[in-house]
C-alpha cells in the first residue's frame, strides 16, 4: 500500500485496518451462537438453556461490531478510491458486494430456509429474524434471502451514495480532525452523537423514506449506519500526524469508560430487549453511539500499534472472513440443532459452537473456495486471477 506519503501515518499502515474489518465479521459468528442461548429466544434455534451472560455478550459485540465496520469500510473505500482510476474502482468494488450477496443469498440462505422447514419449528422459532419466510420462494422473490447478508446491500448504497463525496474530498485541502489522544476528543464524540441524533430524527420525520422503496433495501440500519461510514470517508482524508492514532489520551480512555459502565449497567435483560437498548429511545441512542464510536476508535489506535501485514496475508485473511462470514450462518443453525438437545451445559455448547463453525467455515474457505477459481468469483468476488495461497497449514 504506497499511498503513505500524502495521507500520513495511518494510510501506511491500512494492512491493519484490513485485519480489524475481518475480526469484526468474525465476531458475527459469537453473535449468532449467543442467539441460541440469549434470554429473548428470537433466533432461529432457540436453547431451553439461557443465560443473561450471553445477553450482555451479544450486546457488548453488537454495540460497536457493525459501527467499526462501516466507519474503517468508508475509510478504506475512499482511500483507495483517491489513488484509482474511477470506473474500474466502482467495477470492482460492486462485484466484490454483488456477487457473493446473490449467490450467498441464494444458495446457503435458501438451503437454510429449506433445511428449518424439514427438521421443523420445534428446533427454534419459525422466523429468520422477525421476517416472514415461509417457503422458499419468498426467498428467492426477495422477502427475506438476504438473513445476515443485510450489510451488503446498506454497504453497496453507501457506495454509491458516498461516491460523489469521496471524489470531492480528493480535490480539497486535507482535513483536521481531533484524534483519540488529544484534549478534544470529547468534543468530537459529542459532535458525532449530535450528528447521529440529527439523521436518526429526520428518518423518524420521514426524510429518508426513499429508503423504503430502493430495491432489496426497505431498513432502518440504512441512515443509523450511514454517519459511520461518512466518518470514515473523511478520515481518509484528515491531516494525520505521526502516531496520533496510536494512542489514546486521558480524556478519552475516561470518556470510553464511563460510557461502557453506563451502557452495561442501565441495561436488564428481563426488562429491555437488546435492540431496545441501543435504539430505542434518545438517551439509549446516545449512550450506545458513545459506546460504538469510541470503541471502533480504540480498535483502531489496538490495531495500528500492529506491525503491518504483508499483502498476501491481508488479502487472505480479508477473503478467509468474507467466506467465513457467508457460510456461518447455516452452520449455526445445523449444529446448534444438534447441540441444545446433548444435555451438555451451557457453556460447553457455546464454545463447541463457535469453535466447530470456525473450523468448518475456515475449512471450506481455505480447501474449497480460495483453490476454485469459480469459488473465489461466487463467494468473494474477486475476478482477477491473482495468486491465492496454497499451503495447508
């Protein structure tokens, strides 16, 4: 990544940020596997067994999984996108979304809708995240075959809605932002809650009621996502100094303690659900927006801390995620099936959950998909030919 010179320190070191956005996917699969056991029974496959420890585990993960990714997702687009040629770009960037989105959606989301309708509504509840999914053809017409895909569709429309917005960022004079370790971070914290209030009220008023006619996109984490995102974007093009985001000040580690204390301890499980608690009202939606902004800001001061990753292996390990992430979701499901009725405890099926769904997943990626040329097309849209890794280790 040579891009060093005109956007600073961090822009060298975007292997990391590379690395971040694939342990973020990953995180889905502990989201998915704490479904099963979380004292709300709204998943797919619901266990006898609950414990609030996976409520607060799902909601810890959730607060600020989805922000991190949006917000290094802008960066990363709009970095790259300031060193290409436009068309082939947005080309690339497109199949990279579009292909493993359909086929995904298509072939392992309707094959886990077929499979729930064999082994029946006993194992779990007769939804697939509160949508009506009934038959396989409502898969296919588009009333729910996306499941855990959602983000694909919310990143292609940022794509394209940001892309004006990176292109003028390009030809303007860099941009001062406050960083973590500096005595105005909280100002910036506030300011990007204010910033998220004001979009989330103008949704609620109606002004982005376009949303719900776009095709495959009628979703309110379309305008709560999309300030992350934006940040991103002008953080690509922020006047970074040498190690500023590297560390974190002392007003920002307090700030960052004291809003994850707060969320934690205002929420209880047997009164509020998770969604509930990060979106349901006001000061719910501040607190977790303080929550997931400075946590994304602090994985990022973690992860640049990093030594930088060669090429090769940030290609990998960004591939290995995607196709970990496509094929979790049905793997969950399946042995999660199997799991709850072992009588084993809790806890010993959680973690036989996760560890079972990372090898096989992993396993398909690295044996399967990354050695098939059609394999790397279908699930990580790639169309160039480049050189994958072969070794078995």
């Amino acid at each position: 990544m040579a891009a060093g010179a005109e956007n600073g320190h961090i822009s060298q070191r975007v292997t990391q940020l590379d690395a971040l956005r694939a342990c973020l996917m990953l995180l889905g699969i502990i989201i998915h596997a704490s479904f099963v056991f979380i004292s709300e029974q709204r998943w797919l496959v619901a266990s006898d067994d609950v414990s609030y420890f996976f409520d607060y585990l799902t909601l810890s993960i959730h607060s600020f999984r989805m922000p991190a990714f949006f917000l290094i997702s802008g960066f990363l687009y709009a970095l790259v996108l300031c060193r290409s040629r436009i068309l082939p770009f947005f080309a690339s960037r497109s199949t990279r979304v579009l292909i493993p989105l359909f086929a995904a959606g298509v072939l392992l989301n309707g094959a886990q809708l077929y499979l729930f309708q064999i082994i029946g509504t006993e194992a779990g509840l007769a939804t697939i995240n509160g949508q009506a999914c009934e038959s396989v053809a409502d898969v296919l017409r588009g009333a729910c075959w996306e499941i855990h895909l959602w983000f694909l569709i919310v990143l292609f429309y940022f794509f394209i809605l940001c892309f004006p917005i990176a292109i003028i960022l390009t030809r303007v004079t860099k941009i001062t932002i406050p960083t973590p370790s500096s005595w105005l971070w909280p100002a910036t914290v506030v300011f990007f809650i204010a910033i998220v209030q004001a979009v989330y009220s103008a949704a609620y008023r109606g002004y982005f009621g376009f949303v719900d006619y776009l095709p495959f996109l009628s979703d309110p984490k379309f305008y709560y996502y999309l300030p992350y995102f934006v940040f991103g974007v002008l953080l690509s093009r922020a006047k970074i100094q040498p190690h500023a985001w590297t560390g974190l000040g002392l007003p920002a580690i307090a700030l960052l303690l004291a809003s994850w204390i707060y969320f934690l301890y205002s929420f209880s499980p047997a009164d509020t659900s998770i969604s509930q608690h990060v979106r349901g009202g006001r000061h719910q939606l501040w607190t977790s927006t303080a929550v997931a902004f400075q946590t994304t800001s602090a994985l990022i001061v973690l992860f640049l801390r990093l030594p930088a990753f060669k090429p090769e292996i940030s290609r990998y390990l960004s591939d290995c995620s995607y196709t970990i992430y496509l094929f979790h979701h049905i793997l969950v499901f399946l042995l999660a099936v199997l799991l709850i009725n072992t009588g084993l405890p809790i806890a010993i099926q959680f973690i036989a959950l996760v560890i079972a769904v990372v090898l096989l997943s992993w396993a398909i990626h690295h044996y399967v998909v990354s050695r098939s040329r059609l394999g790397t097309i279908i699930f990580n849209g790639r169309l160039d030919n480049t050189a994958r890794p072969r070794r078995s280790a």
